[in-house]
C-alpha cells in the first residue's frame, strides 16, 4: 500500500475529506442540507438529528486532529499516539461504510460509501507509516 498511495497524499486526501464532512454537518444543522439524507434517513426529531449532528462534527475534529499530529503538522510528542488513533480510524470508516451501505436514501449509499471506503484506505495507509 505504501508504494501505491504516498503517506503525504493519504494524509492530505484525509484532512480535505474529513474537512469536508464537517462542513456538511453544519449544514445539516444548519436546515440547508436534508435531514433525511444523513443518519440512514432514520432520524425522527429536531433534537435527535441535532445530537448526532454535533457527534459527527465532534468525531470528524478528532479525527482531523490525529490525522495532523499522524502527519507532523503538530509539534507534539508521543509519535505513537497518533498511530493508535488511526488504527482506530479504520473500522470506524469500515463500519460506517456498512450503514452507508444499508441507508434508506439512495444518496447516502452513492455518495457516502465511496468516502468512508477511502477514509478507511487512507487512514489505513497512515497508520501503517512508521514516524
């Protein structure tokens, strides 16, 4: 995997998708995103979509923080703690493509599943890499 996709090219395709997600997060709480397009299409409140709304946003920042220490964008020490934290990453994205997969809005399962699939590559590629 190291020779096929570069360890700045993971760590970068990350941040950008990660980044992203966040984004459409906030525009989900925002109302300029459809509710029923996230979560599987099986929210039933308000206060519901906005709960798991702020938990994704809350994961994707940690996310994007253990890709930018993995990636010594950070100065902090303790090398092996970002690494864990990808090990992490990848069934967290391996088991979000599964409720991608089986999502109530066609959507979700086009456009969702191919992104979580990369992120599980990439955050593999990542913590694969020794720093």
């Amino acid at each position: 995997m190291r020779k096929i996709i570069s360890f700045k090219t993971a760590a970068n395709a990350n941040l950008i998708i990660l980044g992203l997600f966040v984004i459409f997060h906030v525009l989900v709480i925002l109302e300029v995103t459809p509710q029923n397009i996230v979560w599987g299409g099986r929210l039933t409140s308000r206060q519901e979509l906005v709960q798991y709304e702020v938990l994704s946003i809350v994961l994707m920042s940690d996310c994007i923080f253990i890709t930018l220490w993995k990636a010594n964008y950070l100065p902090f020490k303790l090398r092996f703690v970002p690494t864990i934290g990808m090990w992490l990453m990848v069934p967290l994205f391996l088991f979000n493509t599964v409720g991608n997969i089986f999502a109530v809005t066609l959507f979700e399962k086009l456009a969702f599943t191919p992104m979580t699939i990369l992120l599980a590559l990439f955050s593999l590629r990542l913590a694969i890499e020794k720093t």
